[in-house]
C-alpha cells in the first residue's frame, strides 16, 4: 500500500506577477486537511523557494495530482493588474512535463478566484477538475474517484474531523520577512455569508457549511503562531461578527490567553451589540474594517446592505466608547449613483470619521454570481475578465467636491485620477440579446 501523492502550487506566489505578497492560508487550510487523509502533499510557494520556479525541481517526483490554488484573479480595481495570462502560461509549462512523468496524472483547481469564475476558467486554464464550494466534501469525492480509476492499493483514511492548521515555520517567516505583518487565520470551516450585498459572489465559494471551527483549535493555532513570532492575526472569514456568540467566544479565549503583544483584525458588519465591540477591545483588536460602502439611505437600500445609518452610527459610536480602530470602506458607482446620494454619503463620513479612518473607491464590480450579474444578463461562462456596473464619470467630481480635505490627501487625489484614467479608456460591452450594458477596460481582454 502507498500513499497518494499531490503537489499543490500557490499560483499567486508567482514571482513574474506584481503581487502585494498575501499569506496563502487557503492553501494551507486545503494541505491541512488532505494530510488527515493519508495524503503526501508539498505545497509549493516561490515566495518561500524561488529557485523552484526556474528548476521546477518539484516535478522530479511521482505525483498522482497536481493541483493549483488562485486566491486572486486581478486587483479588483478599475485600473486593475490582470493576473491570468501569468497563470495560464505556467501551467501550460509543467503540466505537459508531469503528464509525461505520470499518463494517470490527474489537474486540479480550486481557490477563491476559482470559486468565482469557475465557468469563464474552465474554457481558459488548462486543468481537469475543479473544487469550487465545499472544500472537504469535494477533495474527498475527487481522491476517492481518483484513486479507485488507478487501481493500485493506495490508502485514503476517510477522517472527516476537524483538525488545526499545519503551518510551517518556514513558510511563516518567509511572509513575515517579506513584509507580511498579519498571517491569516478562518475561525469557521468555510460558512457563507448571510448578507445579501448585490455585488457580491460570496455564496457562490461557500454556499452550504456554517460551521464553526472549535476553540479548541482556533487556539492550538494561535499558540503555533505565536510560537513562531507571530503577533499579528487577520481574522479571514467573510464577517468576522456573523455568529455573534462564536466571534464574542473567540474574544474571550484572547482575553483568557492573554498574549503579550498579540494583536488581531477582522472584516465586521455593524452591529448595535456593544458587549462584542467592548470584548474586541479587551482581546487586543487592532482593527475592524467594515464596507458600508455607502451612507445614502436610498442606496443602502438598492444595495442590499443589511443596516440602515441608525445600526451605523451606533456600532461607530461604540467603537469610539471602546477606542477600537474602524477602518470603514465606500464604494461609490452603484445602480442610480448620483450626487445627491454621494453628498449624503460624504456628509455622514465629515460628521462621523477621522482622517485615516476611510478608504473609498469607485467602480461596482459584476461578479459571477452577484445579483447585479443576473441583471446584466451576462452568462457565468463570458465573465472571465474584470467587469464594472456604469456609473457617471462625474461621480468622481462629486467625491472630491462634498468630502472634507482631510478625506483627500494628495495620494487619495492621485489614485482618482488614475481611476479617472482607467474609467475613460473603457468600453461598454453588451452581451448579445441583452438590453443592459457594462464597463470593461481594453487592457483587461482575453486575446
């Protein structure tokens, strides 16, 4: 009997990729899982061993799958970086040198950025198999699949338990020494998100499990990094507040733990619970970063944002009761963006924020998935590039005309105007039978 054997790559830790370096916990999470099984994984990081790029010394062994992680597939801003081509022409280069190695070789795929463009990605990235939902559930069935077609004795342990996060020390230090200052950490195992945001795709990368992961092993994790010198944890799910008990259980393991220095941030949604803001604080929060991503009541509304400015103020108020630092996030250029709804949103953040508390972009993106996909009537399968809902260019003017100076520092006004940039070398792409149209920049086209 042996065991089964994969390699996974961390596509975005591709050194021919101008990437901001983000800590690949998705990967980890996946090699966490496969070794309870019985399975013999490497994850390669070129962050971690650049030679390996040039000498690809990882394809000198047997590999029964080779399997690719995409955490990103551009930079999600109308002046984005596109990434896939990068991707593309890597696995054009290794997968014909393992296929030879190993015929029975099988290629998978999975990640947030395959979560989410699984349809446009299957007709563009050469792989078989694709894991786009439930993590565990679906390497499972693909192993079992996988390992009864070869027919040899392989064992595959069918242990479906919980289990804490294998992290090396190695791939630890090489993010922190990179300038990494947060290594990432999931408090659930997968779980969706229950808002109802209609630019969002959330559902479609996880839209079954809700489970929380256990104490137990959220601190047996916390330990291990902080062992490594670790100091600063980003909470990675959705929201980090959507199980209130669970994320005010979590705070209390902190306060019990008591690190010395330990600090730690999270995506929230606003919330009027102030014991969860209070025991934030007394955890040793560094940050909580919010997209309201608008204060127009008629947009909170169009949005589907699930508050209204009532649960904003008070969460906000609570934050500054607790001195827990808020880092809130607009997003202007939604359906029927106007100034009016600008200026309402500029004067709520003049009244209620300080300078470096607020981060605002432009441009809606339509996303696999997301309501404002649906009624753009583009199938999942032609949304494979950087698409945007229409707006006025003029919502740029409205920003810089309602915000206080002290929300438009001169990089703020910088990044508008590469925006500004990006936004008018645009085209409107309609698809065929469809009377709406979006936004897709000439630079961000498959050839």
């Amino acid at each position: 009997m042996r065991n089964y054997k994969m390699t996974l790559i961390n596509l975005n830790s591709l050194p021919t990729m101008d990437f901001h370096p983000v800590f690949p916990i998705g990967a980890v999470y996946v090699k966490s899982y496969v070794k309870q099984l019985g399975v013999d994984i490497e994850l390669i990081d070129f962050k971690e061993n650049p030679e390996e790029y040039l000498n690809l010394s990882f394809l000198n062994s047997h590999i029964d799958c080779l399997a690719f992680s995409i955490r990103n597939v551009d930079s999600m801003e109308l002046n984005s970086k596109y990434y896939l081509k990068y991707y593309k022409d890597f696995m054009d280069k290794i997968i014909p040198i393992a296929k030879k190695r190993n015929p029975n070789m099988r290629t998978l795929i999975g990640g947030g950025g395959y979560a989410v463009y699984s349809e446009g990605l299957k007709k563009y990235l050469p792989f078989q198999y694709g894991i786009k939902g439930n993590i565990e559930e679906e390497i499972f069935d693909f192993l079992s699949d996988h390992i009864q077609s070869l027919g040899e004795d392989i064992r595959l342990i069918p242990n479906h338990s919980l289990f804490s996060l294998d992290f090396t020390n190695s791939l630890v230090q090489t993010y922190k020494d990179i300038g990494v200052k947060q290594i990432g950490l999931p408090t659930r195992c997968g779980g969706r998100c229950p808002m109802k945001c209609v630019y969002c795709s959330y559902g479609k990368i996880d839209n079954k499990t809700n489970i929380t992961r256990p104490l137990k092993l959220l601190k047996e994790d916390i330990l291990n990094l902080y062992d490594m010198g670790i100091r600063e944890i980003f909470f990675t799910d959705s929201l980090f507040n959507i199980n209130l008990d669970h994320s005010k259980s979590i705070c209390n393991l902190l306060i019990d733990l008591n690190l010395d220095g330990f600090r730690w941030s999270a995506y929230a949604k606003p919330t009027v619970n102030e014991e969860f803001v209070a025991l934030a604080a007394q955890s040793g929060c560094k940050e909580l970063m919010v997209s309201f991503d608008t204060f127009s009541p008629s947009m909170l509304i169009k949005l589907k944002k699930g508050f209204n400015l009532n649960i904003a103020k008070t969460f906000i108020d609570n934050c500054r009761k607790y001195n827990v630092t808020l880092l809130g996030m607009l997003l202007f250029g939604g359906p029927e963006e106007n100034e009016e709804s600008i200026k309402e949103t500029c004067k709520f953040t003049n009244e209620n924020f300080k300078k470096g508390e607020i981060f605002f972009s432009f441009g809606m993106r339509v996303l696999p998935g997301s309501q404002l996909a649906i009624l753009s009537g583009i199938p999942e399968k032609e949304m494979i590039t950087p698409l945007f809902w229409p707006f006025d260019e003029s919502c740029f003017d409205y920003a810089i005309k309602h915000f206080d100076a002290q929300f438009l520092k001169y990089t703020t006004l910088g990044r508008i105007s590469n925006w500004r940039k990006a936004y008018r070398e645009m085209r409107e792409y309609s698809y065929p039978g469809t009377n709406s149209f979006v936004l897709q920049g000439k630079n961000q086209i498959l050839g």
